[in-house]
C-alpha cells in the first residue's frame, strides 16, 4: 500500500490512497547523492504534532507506524507499506509506534 499525506488548500493534512504498480517489480530512479535513513522507535514512541522535514517516502521495515491528521483520521501502517510524505507546512501530522517500529527514509526531490 501507498498512502500520500500531505498539505491541503486548508492547511491540513490529508491522506490519499495511491495506486501500487500493477506489474511484478517498478523501478524508481532515485536522485544522484540521495541517502536512505533507518531509524527504529520503541514501542508507543509518540510524535505530537509535525510536519515532515522534506518530501520523502517512509518505508514501514518492522512494527507498525500509526499517522493521525487534524480530522481525527487515523491510518496504521504495516510491514512493506509505504507512505509518501508531502505535508511540509500547515497543522502536519502526529505519528505513533506499535511495536518496536523499524523505518527506512528516502528523500525525494521537489
């Protein structure tokens, strides 16, 4: 699954529900000099309210990711899901760990 989260015209954030690739593997191309962070999170870490620091996508590796948005929405990621991080202005996001949370982080270019 791949949920995009971002800024909308009314200053939340939102959450969008795009489409996987339907062939057996896509490919993306990642920018020249882009780096791929790992962090891990203890169980119940929570994040109040934030915005992402740069466009990126967030892979979930381990645990499970909770997002919250401004409309009390909820989305629980699992294992292989990954989420396209747009939402770098306005009310942003609260994000919370179920289980020990494993992530990788890959900036993408604006």
């Amino acid at each position: 699954m791949i949920i995009r989260l971002y800024t909308g015209d009314d200053g939340q954030a939102h959450f969008e529900d795009l489409d996987v690739p339907a062939g057996d593997a896509e490919t993306i191309a990642l920018t020249a000099g882009a780096d791929m962070t790992f962090r891990r999170f203890p169980d119940g870490n929570f994040s109040d309210w934030h915005n992402a620091p740069r466009l990126q996508y967030v892979i979930v590796l381990s645990g499970q990711m909770e997002i919250g948005i401004g409309d009390g929405e909820k989305r629980v990621l699992d294992p292989g899901d990954i989420l396209q991080v747009e939402d770098l202005t306005g009310q942003g996001h609260t994000t919370r760990s179920v289980g020990v949370r494993i992530v990788a982080s890959v900036p993408l270019s604006g």
